[in-house]
C-alpha cells in the first residue's frame, strides 16, 4: 500500500482524494488544507486525518503527495516534499515565474524524487487514443494540429487577477497538448488575442479569446483557438493531420441520445465542464502516478513538461503583445 | 435519337418530361394529358408538342412511351403500347388488380416489348450503394434487412379511397426493395396495420401506420415500417444486416451544416419529400431506361417485379386482416 | 447501512457485489455460490464472509438479497426470501415456467416483501432518457417503436438448451423495453425466427435470428430484432417515433474518436458486449434497488414485469412456430 | 436572353459553357481559345461558334463574357470587355499582381461595367447556409473563424511556378470566405508555412502547408489551416463561432452511407475535388450572375473583393517570411 497524503481540499483536491480514497493499493492518510474546514470535510468523506504539512513530511508511512493547493503554493511545496524524499504529484502550473520553476525543478532532481505534473489531458482515454494512433502510423508524418479549447463561461475577475493570464492558465494545457501530439519541440510561437466576451477581464489585464500557432523545427504546425466562454458547453476537440491520415477527438455528451422534431435533429450541448469532461482522465491520471510509485514504468508528464509548456505560455502572451512570432529558448 | 412521348402531365409526369427534355440522346416529341390545359403547359416548357395517344402510337418515329397517367390507365395504356412495339415505361403500380396486370404482362410479352415500372428507388444512389455494397460481400451472407419509410404528411382522404390501401400504394415501395436487397423471393408474409394518424382515412378504409415481415426461404427477414406522417421530414433508411457487417443508408438534408447552442447541437430535418429526395434517382431511371431502348444491357425493374410486390401487398392487406402470416402463391 | 448478500458468484453477481461493495449505504455481508471456490474468491475481494443462504436469511442484520445464480433456482430462492422477510432483488428471468413465475410472485405478495426484477437496460442512461423524453413530450403520442438487439457472439450450443430459448433468453430484455417505453400492455405478439448463424443451435432446438411485433389496444406498435451474432459489437438500439417526433438512443464506443484515410472515415465498433456497455445500467440499478430497501419511492421494474416478459417471450415463441399472431391474456 | 462568351475552353471554362448553356435565360453564342482545337470541341458540345475576342467583343448581341483563361490573361481580357461595355465575369485571381488588379478595377469603373470575381465557395449551399445563419442571429456577435481547405494532391511543380504561390492561389479562397463571415475587415494577417509534402515545390520556391490568422480591429479572429495534400479526399470546413452558439459546414460525400464490420464503422471518403464538391456552387454562381446581368440586384462578389483577397495574400506571404504579424493598408 502506498502512503500518501493530499494537499489543498478545494474542487481539484476533492477529485483527487476520492480517487485515491477509492483506490485498492493506495492508503490515503492526510487531508492539509489551510482552511480547517475544508480539511476536515474531506477528510471525513475519505475517512482519514487532518494534518499538517510538518506532519505528513516526517511521517514515514507516507511515500507521495499529491498537490492540489493554489499556485503561489506549489513552488514550497515541491520542494519541502522532495527535501522529504516524497513522490510528488503537483497539479499544474508548476509556478506562474519560470526561474521559480526552474528553481523547484533543480531541488526535485538534487533529492531524486519523482515529480509529475496534472497535465490531465494526456489522460483522456480520447486523446490517448489520438496518441496511440500517431503511434500506430495511422497518419504518417504528423504535420497539422488544431485544438480547439472552450470554457463553458469566464472565470471570476478577481480569479482572473491572479490566474497569470489564460496564457498561463487555460491554454498552458493546449500548449502541453500540442508538444506531446507533435512527436517535435515547438521552436517558435506566435499568438493574437482579444477581449470580447467581459471588459471585466480586460481590465484586469488579461484576455478572453485567443489564437496561437506552435511551429517545429521540420516545419510541422499546431493551431489552438480558446476561448473563455462556449454556449455548448466544454468544447475540447483535437485534430491530428498527417501524411496518410487524419485523426480526431469529438465532443462527448452524457446521453448517446438523438432526438427530431419539425425544426430538426437535435443532441444534446457537450458535457458541461471538466469535472464531468475529464473524470475519467482524473481517474486515470492517479492510477498511473500510483503506479508510477509503485515503481512501475509508465509515461506520465514530468515537471520538464510543466516548465516547457510554462515558457511556451510566456512566449505566446510576448507574442501577442508585439505582434510576432517569439523564438522559443532551449 | 430516341423519340419518346409522356403520358399523364400531373406532378411525376412533369418530372419525367424535364428529365428527358434534357437528355442528350432523346427527343421527347408529345404530352398526352386528358386535361389539354395541363398538356399544352408541360408540352411548353419541354418545347415539344400536344398530342392524343393514337398520335403517338402511330408516330412510327416514337420508339417509347413513359406512362405517369392515373393507375386506372396503366392497363390499358400497356397493352394500346405493346401492341404498336413500343418500349414502355410505366409508373408504380401496374394496376391494383393483380389478374389485370398478369394480363398486362402477357400482352407485353407476346408483343416483345421491353416494359420498366417506375420503381424509382433501385435507382438512388444511396439504395444502389447497398446493393453494390451486397454484391461485393461487404455484409457476408443477407440476414435481416429493416427498411424505414415514412411520409411527411398523409394524403388527401379522397385519395386513399382510390389509392388502394397503404399496402398497394405506399408499402409497395418497400416490397419491391426488399425482394431486390434480399436476394432471394420472400414466401411469406406478415403485417399489422394501425390508425394512429387520421381518423378519415380510417373511415376511408385504410390504416395510416404499418409494420410488415417479409421471410424468404432460407429464412432470410425483412422488416418494414411506414408512417402516412413525419413531424422531421421524409424518413428514408434502409439497414442490411448481414453475416460479416451491416450497411446502412441515412437520411439525407439539403445542406450539410450543424448548429450549436445551449440547447445543443441541431442539424436539418431529412428532406421534405420525394421530390427532393430522388430527384437523381427519377434521373438516373430515365437515363437507364433510354439506355436500355437503345439496345444496351441495363438492370430495370421489369413488369414482374410490378407484379410480384403487388401480389406481396395484396397477401400483406389480407395479413393485416387475418392477424396471421400469409404464404406467397409463385 | 443496509445488510445485503449476493447468491451466485458468476458473472452477473459479481458486477453486483462490486457495485455493492462500493456502495457508500450497503454493508455487503455474504457471499453465497454452490461453489465454495467462487464463493471465496468474490468475498476475497469484496472483503466480506461466505455464507450459506440459511445463514443469510437468519441473520437479522440482512436486509436484503440480490439473487443471481442460475434461473432454475431462482423460484426457491424467492420463495425463500419472501418467507424470510428480505427484499428481494433477481435476475430475469423469474423462471422459464410462467406457473411458477406465478407462484413465486404470490408468496412475495403475501409476505409483503419488495421484489425487483434485474432488467437491467430501464436503467441504462440513454434508454432512461427516451423514457424521459417520452414524459416530456417530445414525440407527442408514442406510435412506433423499433429496437434492434444483437450480441456479439452466439451463446455456446449447451447454454442454448437450458437457456429457454431466444425469445425467454434474449428477446425477453426487448418484450420489457417495449411494454417500458410503449406506456400501453401489449395484447398481441408476432414473431419469426430463423436459423442462420449456427447449425448447433438449431440442432438444440433454438432460433438465432428473430423479428417480433408487438401491437397495444389502440394499435401502437413495437418492432424488434434480435440476432446472437454482431460482426460490429453488441448492437443496443431504440428508435421511438411519436405524432410530433422521434427519440433514439445510438450505439456506444469506448474513445470519442474518428480516422480517416483514403478509404474514407472510420470509427470504433460498438462496445463489445453487455459487461462494457450496460456498467453503468448495473450500477445505477443497484443504487436504485437501495435506495427502494432504505424506503425511498423509487420506479423499478417489479416481479410482475418479469411474469409479463416472459409471458409475451412464451406467446412469441409459439407465434413463430404456428406463423399468427398471438393474443396476450391478461 | 443573355448573349454570352466564355473565354478559355480549359477544366473551369467547360463547366461555365456547360452551366451557361443549361441556362434558359442564357443564349451562349461563342467560346475563345488560343487552342482552336480546345475552342472547338467546347463549342460542339455547346452547340456554339468558336469566335476570337474581337469578334465577340464586336458583337452587339453579346452582353457578357466570362473569363476563364490563364491568370496572365485576365487583366487585358478585363479592360478590353469592359472597353467594350460587357458585363464581366472573372475567375479569381485579377491579377498576381496589386497594381495591375487596381489598374483593372479602375477601368472597370471608368466604363460602368459590372464586374463579378469567381469565388465560387460563396455561392456552396452550405456555405451561404454559414452566411445565413449568422445574419438571423444563431451565433451571436461573431468572434472565432475556423477555416479547413485542403486540397486532395499537391499541383504539378511547374503550375507552382506561375500559380504565385500557396497564399495568392490556394488560400485566397479562405482570406475570401474570412472576410465575407467576419463582417468586418481584417486589418492584420499572420502566416506560417512549410515544405512537408513535396521538396519540388520548395525548390519552386512555394509551399504546400500553412496556417495563418487574421484579425479585425474589434479584435474578431479568424484562423486558416491549407494543405496540398490530403490522403481522405477535398477536406472543405469551415466553423463560425459567436458569443451565443456556433454553425459549421461539414464534409460531403456522394452517398449517405456507412457500413460497419469488425473493425468498426465506415463512411466515404470527402468528395474527390472542386468539380464534385463545388458543382453547386459553379451553377448558382452563374445563376447569379446572370440575374444580375439581367438587372436583378444580388450579392455578388465584386472586383474590390478580388483585390482585397490579393491584398491579404501579398501580406500573408510577407508574413511567412517575416515572422510577424502584418497590417493591412486600406
């Protein structure tokens, strides 16, 4: 049984928990959260304990953690876990300042720990599966991606403040999504946004509509187009285009459900958000860090991936500030 | 050039005359039409002439007659054909008699003339796809075959007093396509029939909903249901089951456009009618049958498989009054 | 919590144990199999007891059963139950023999005890919602329903004999659906089957290819074919067409995913089998059924909708073998 | 009647004599060559004369000419019929060249003649659909445009040499249907382009796979992906998305058919190319314009819609080779 405790009991740290709680070779034992409350609630749904994070550190039973609390958190976290020679799995991003990044990833390889970082994404059995292909050579050459990324409905403006921007906040996953798809390291970036949805965010500094081309060094292309609001729901579809073939990933609904009337034929919005989008790749994300515990061989994004797809995001807001394409540093 | 000649000038009959009039290698000469107003229109826009049915039997230049005049004509239009050597095409049902269209066959015969019935969907694509389909063993052996024909709207109540029932008039369509995707004869049949639509056309005698079984020899089956009504348009699909695979050919909209918003994603209904809908099947038949006039080996529906669905029709009536199957006399 | 035991450890009882097991409301107490090994190896896993169903229904701390061993014991394991005050939860059929299914449901009757038969597709998210949408009009009046029901592979030829057939094996899940979503008893039944797929079975004494036809009073009418073989997956398909719509619930896969290449376009087969595709029909059963112990009111299919099935299943069966329809009795 | 003239006898010019010859306003009197041979097998089909551009810029019967020659052509062919007070109908581009386009437009409103550019896409009923639906409002404000043109096999490398490359020839099609669904100019054009599929057109100096993005001063995006080559036929989609919902054009195929064996569900293959996809499009283009030669007010795309696409494709291109972003000069 793997010892493990979970860091921060908001929306993300409850699905991890009642993922690990439902686990058979996991033992969740800590629940730490700044808010006793908050804690304490989950933890009784998981039926274990509070603690601190002094506690579960020097607690030896505890092999990972599992870090879900806000960002401004993660950089002293990873490294109090890795000084405790703990698994760490860190949701994204690792840090909204790449030096801060840098800094948390030179601590983690000095003290050998594994890190992952919650790019869920690579998760979803869809997209997965659009990987597999590539894989398989059921495209060939890959040469065009498009993600398209679309939240349901903005974010708080005060969220928005402290967010690092949808660069850093929303389309980090895309860019993350982008290199793994690929099969290249993008080399440049260029990205053009707007605020059309809520002057709101735009007054905070930020955007809310965006598009972005990564390109390769032998010249392969992925576009994303995100936007901050979607009427249908949580629109989350990729395309993979290739020499022989193209693969893609559709929207997903609840019901497989059809129905017509004289105004037409009519199905149901996409699921509504990630919660409901992306359960079964939260599910997934933890058995394979479990596994990855256990010692076993498994691929899962490394926090190498968290600091790419963070410098990416740095790129691409440069980018959309100068109005040209951004060189992407090694 | 064929010289060819339309009798009846009524809605299918207009559809003819266009597609012959802009046929390369026909030279549509007369509109036959027992109203000279409808005659002289449709003999207008085809840029051709009026003329009596002796007109045209006697005009040694016409080499074929293409009957849309009223069902009650067809027989004795039929034989008036045959026996001055014309090649007939003649629309849907051969006559509602079963004894007058043996007949009918037997005049052709000992005339030698080539005689097609206007069953116009052997000749839509889609359908045709499935029979190629078949034909290249892409479902194996036929097992089960569920053809799903439905109306927009019912038809006039006066018109199904002289239509000849559901069966005779509607589902006659689908026998026909059942024989032709089964490849072997059904011997037996069954149906049940409802009212669910019109009371009128209950009082007319006639049922507007039906389901019919058709079982061949071997065992092979074919499921039928229509609708005289069809809130979404003119539901047109057939399913071949088979062995090794299934086909299936869909509904069809005019344009292929796809809606979303937060009630979800909405596409057209099916298109409106027949009109629509086989407008390059009642094409491509012209163009078979004038393919075949002029000598070439072409698969036409023939005044037997005329005869055959409308013996199955008449075994699936009395089905529907019996409550029990009824066996398929040769 | 509710005490519960599940009888028979096979496949189906072990999809409810381990829906059991997780259930945050049931203390899964027993396991009970006529195999000591089967037994123990499922209360292994579900880190419960095995008992005998004399212990079962003797301890006062059980509340309920879910019984799932073979059909020719569930008669005495109702009985049984009943007389020991659990509610009941069995898997279809009650028995082959519509006299005991009868009597069985007599001594539920007297003894008061709640009984609920595990047709488990009522509870499968998008059947549920045809139903839903049925309620909220968007068909108008139900006329016409079709479902089309094949597996993936034919049962093994000594399962054949024992199973009671098709219509009381296979087709009885259908004859539920369709009494479910017509809102009106059936009083006639039509049915045809064929030997197409395995010699063996036919040998047995069974059919492996079927189509059936229900009628109500008022002449709504159901559709259904049934096949043991599916190249393409387990095919589960409900089309319901009403005065002012149509509703239907489509095939399933695992991954939301198309390809393309120069053949053209290309998606999953259907998921492959009922353990896959209705997982989360067995879960939501049993949350239903748990609900219905702890006093909640909630819709489930009763002991009298497993004896109407299999009634219509007996009526069909002798329908094909005498080629009429069959009247239902009430 | 309209008297008439194509210019060109090559792959685009057969399917104008042949829409025009079609047409019963439209009295199609010559077709212009500089292959007599061309000219001639053109005009046979068409039951028309071959004549020579003096001849039929002489003609006071004709009214119109429709340009269908080499692009090298258009401009002199252009000022001669509108010297010559025809109605003009060109195929797209003007000009490769800026400053002859706007010399040709001058003189084209010097003379008052009508002047109409062959962007045939805007006239594809799926398309106009797009257009539509945005004018009633389905959308919303428009904010994200996704267009997908990919052409089934990249040209022959010697037609890259003259064709001005990817940007003016290919993807002026997209900077066309941005511009018309955006509802607002763009004042900025972003491109990135590689060599992926054939090296000869790198050695041309072209390219065959870009991505590029336009905006608009309101900030509206619009997001073009072309490739030369595309294994699953002429892969033509666009996607509008708006503050309220989103509407897009889907792939067509010639049947509506799909088959499903072991390996899952199949469909056809995009339509092969422009021919079958835009034959459509080609006759209601011609529709058009000769409704509006004969007086009839219709939105046609003008000759300052052909220079702006240029426009826009001069700066993608400079794009491409630039790294940034380029305005665009009124």
């Amino acid at each position: 049984m793997i010892g493990i405790a979970v860091v921060g009991a908001g929306r993300i740290g409850q699905i991890h928990a009642a993922n690990i709680h439902r686990h058979p070779a996991a033992n969740l034992k800590y629940i730490v959260d700044i808010s006793d409350r908050a804690a304490q609630d989950l933890a009784t749904k998981c039926n274990c304990s509070v603690g601190t994070i002094e506690e579960v550190l020097g607690d030896t039973s505890i092999n990972a953690v599992a870090i879900a609390s806000s960002t401004d958190t993660h950089a002293a976290l990873i490294a109090a876990a890795a000084r405790a020679g703990k698994a760490i799995f860190c949701e994204k991003p690792l840090d909204l300042d790449v030096t801060t990044a840098k800094e948390s990833l030179q601590i983690v390889a000095k003290h050998k720990v594994m890190l992952s970082l919650g790019f869920n994404r690579r998760h979803d059995p869809s997209f997965d599966r659009l990987k597999q292909e590539i894989g398989h050579g059921t495209v060939g050459d890959v040469e065009v991606i498009s993600i398209t990324s679309r939240d349901p409905s903005p974010p708080p403006a005060d969220y928005v403040g402290r967010s690092g921007g949808l660069f850093r906040d929303m389309m980090i996953h895309d860019f993350d999504m982008g290199r793994w798809l690929l099969g290249e390291e993008p080399i440049e970036v260029f990205a053009t946004a707007s605020v059309l949805i809520d002057e709101e965010i735009g007054k905070a500094g930020d955007v809310d509509t965006a598009v972005a081309v990564l390109r390769t060094a032998s010249g392969r292309l992925c576009q994303i187009t995100n936007s901050r609001r979607c009427s249908y729901g949580y629109d989350q579809r990729i395309e993979v285009f290739g020499s022989t073939g193209m693969v893609q990933a559709v929207n997903q609904r609840e019901a497989q459900v059809e129905a017509a009337d004289a105004s037409g034929f009519h199905r149901d919005p996409a699921q509504p958000f990630f919660l409901e989008r992306y359960a079964d790749a939260y599910r997934l994300q933890i058995d394979k860090f479990l596994s990855a515990v256990a010692g076993n061989s498994v691929d899962l994004p490394t926090g190498e991936d968290g600091l790419r797809a963070l410098q990416i995001a740095d790129a691409a807001q440069s980018s959309s500030e100068q109005g040209a394409a951004i060189a992407l540093s090694d």
